[in-house]
C-alpha cells in the first residue's frame, strides 16, 4: 500500500472540516440530514457567517440533485433509462442515506475518494445499524478495502489523479455510459493540479453519453480575500492547485465546453445565495442566528461558486441547471456551443 503524503492528509482532513461544518448547520436548524452526526466524532459549533455558507451550498446542490432525480426521462424503444450519481471526492457526504429516507433513490449512487477516507467511511457505515438498513439487502463490505457495494449504493477507493483508477471505478461500480449520470465534485477538483483536473472533466466526458458535471469550489484568488484565503490552505499543507487555472466563472465554464462539454453555466455563491436559493427558506435560516457580517459575507460568497457542464444531446433533462425565474443583471451566465 503506497504510504500517504503530508499533503494528501491535509486534503483528506478537508473532509472532516466540511462534516463538523454540515453537524454544525443540523444542530442549529439550517438543514436537516439525519444521517451526519454519526460522521463526526467531535461537534464544534460553527460561527454563524460559516453556518450560512453551508447552508447557501447544501441548498444549491441539493436543488441540483433533485433536478436531476426528478427529471421525466423520455420512453425510448429499448430498456428504460435509468439515472446514475457519480460523486468524486465525495467524503462522508449523506446524500445517499438522505435519498433513501426520502423514497428518492437514483438506480446507482457512486462515492469515490482516496482509500483512506473510503475506508474511514465503510467503517462508520458497518458500526451504525441506521446507516446499514439503508442499504437495502445484504450489502457486501470490505472495511480493509474501503468498497460497499450494495443494490443501488457504491462506496469505492480511487486516487481522481490516475484515471486508470477512475477506469476501474467505472467498471467495478457497473456504471453505464448510456444511462443520465450526474457527476458532482463538492470542493474537490481545486485541490488538484490543473492538468489532472481538466483530464477527469475530460474523462468524464468521454465516458458518458448524456450527463451533467456540477462542481462547487473558488474563485477569484487575485484579490485581497483571494490571497488571503490561498495562504490559508496553503499553510494547512493543501493548497488550491488549480485556482489560477479557473480564476473566474468564465473560466470554470470554458473547462467544461473546452473538454467535451456541449454547454456550461456557472454563478457565484452570493448570487445564488441571493436568485437561486428559496426566497422563503431564506428567510427562515436568516432568523436562526443573530448575523451582522454583511460585508464579509458578500466578500466570501463571491469568492465561491457551482459551476456545470452539460452533455444532452438527447434532450433528457432540458431544465436542468440554476433556475431562471429571478435573476437581475447580468450575473447569470452561460456558454452554449
Ligand atoms: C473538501 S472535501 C469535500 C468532501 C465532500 N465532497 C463534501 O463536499 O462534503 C474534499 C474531498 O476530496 C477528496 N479528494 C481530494 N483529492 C482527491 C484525490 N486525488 N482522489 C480522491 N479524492 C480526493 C478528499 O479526500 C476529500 O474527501
């Protein structure tokens, strides 16, 4: 077993920040995911400027997801169509578990990151009865190997920088490259050198027929906020590899349409926050906690975004992406080739 970098560590640790962040936002009622808790071995209670940060992302890629999943696929003649999640770097992401409860089960739900997180997570899943019932009938699960797989649930070991190991993901999880497959990586590929990354959106391209790739990571890393926030990771030992690749939303979405992409659209979190997110929901997070950084909080959502990039030749899932209903100005963006 090769040995694990300082670096890759650090990156892995992101992971359980995010978790502690998400345990954060449960407990004090911005999000409900019953699942979380048993991810996290000590709760810290997040400020409130970072309770709403991820609340602001919770609320975009589940909007997403359930865009997605909801979508009617049309009849073709042939076998029915069936959607597929494919989730890199997914962490101890709940999304599956939360699926279930819901009665929304795509047909294949794929988690991928490197063994050690993997292993970390089948582990956890194998100690928590809850978490077991939702993997329907006699789940296999290799704790050394860090591998679930179950009837609809997959949990594998891969490093996103060899795509041979991507490759044997794809093959081992019986994804199929004609079924809608939606692709997410949450935060992920910013940690990787810009040519790896722009070779797994590639991959990704190349394997699936008809998809969307949504990705949520930073931008803006030339001013102020966006040294600052670059020194950060950088003295936690995981830097933003590829944050000067995509400074800016137009170059997030040119790496989607450079890469096989047929049209892409990306936002800033502070308009999403603000055009995307439910006004009414908004509204109630924002009674939950006394917030008074107006001003830093504008400044860190436009240093974030989601991005994605579609492939539906077919016409699947023509709505899928941010909504159109309320936006102003120009801020909604989208290349269509
Ligand atoms: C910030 S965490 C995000 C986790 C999850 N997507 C979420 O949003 O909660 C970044 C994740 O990417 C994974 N990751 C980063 N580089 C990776 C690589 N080369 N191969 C596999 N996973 C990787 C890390 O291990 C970590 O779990």
């Amino acid at each position: 077993m090769a040995k694990t970098s300082g670096s890759e560590q650090a990156v892995q640790a992101t992971n359980d920040d995010a978790t502690i962040s998400k345990l954060s936002c449960v407990k004090k009622g911005y999000i409900s995911d019953d699942f979380v808790q048993f991810f996290v071995r000590r709760p810290i209670k997040r400020s409130p400027i970072i309770n709403r940060g991820y609340y602001a992302r919770w609320a975009v890629m589940r909007q997403l997801l359930f865009q997605f999943l909801d979508a009617d696929l049309p009849a073709f003649n042939g076998p029915p169509l069936q959607k597929q999640i494919l989730s890199l770097g997914a962490g101890f992401d709940t999304s599956f578990f939360q699926l279930v409860k819901e009665g929304r089960i795509p047909h294949i739900f794929v988690e991928v990151d490197f063994s050690e997180v993997t292993r970390k997570k089948a582990m956890l899943i194998a100690a928590k009865e809850l978490l077991l019932t939702k993997l329907g009938l006699e789940p296999k699960i290799s704790i050394v190997e860090g591998e679930i797989i179950s009837e609809h649930y997959r949990l594998l070991p891969a490093d996103l920088r060899d795509l041979k190991d991507l490759d044997r993901v794809f093959l081992q999880a019986t994804l199929d490259p004609k079924q809608p497959t939606l692709i997410i990586a949450e935060c992920v590929l910013i940690y990787l050198e810009p040519h790896v990354s722009r070779a797994v959106v590639k991959w990704a391209a190349d394997k699936f027929e008809t998809a969307a790739f949504v990705i949520y990571e930073q931008i803006h890393p030339n001013d102020a906020f966006g040294q600052q926030m670059l020194r950060n990771l950088e003295s936690r030992g995981c830097p933003l590899l590829g944050l000067h690749d995509t400074p800016t939303l137009e170059s997030k979405e040119k790496r989607f349409t450079e890469l096989g992409w047929q049209s892409a659209a990306a936002l800033d979190m502070d308009s999403i926050y603000n055009q995307q997110v439910d006004p009414l929901d908004r509204r109630r997070i924002e009674q939950l906690e006394i917030f008074d950084e107006f001003e830093e909080w504008n400044i860190m959502q436009e240093h974030y975004c989601v991005a994605y990039g579609v492939k539906d030749k077919n016409g699947i899932f023509p709505k899928f992406g941010f909504n159109h209903r309320e936006h102003s100005g120009s801020s909604q963006r989208s290349i269509v080739l």
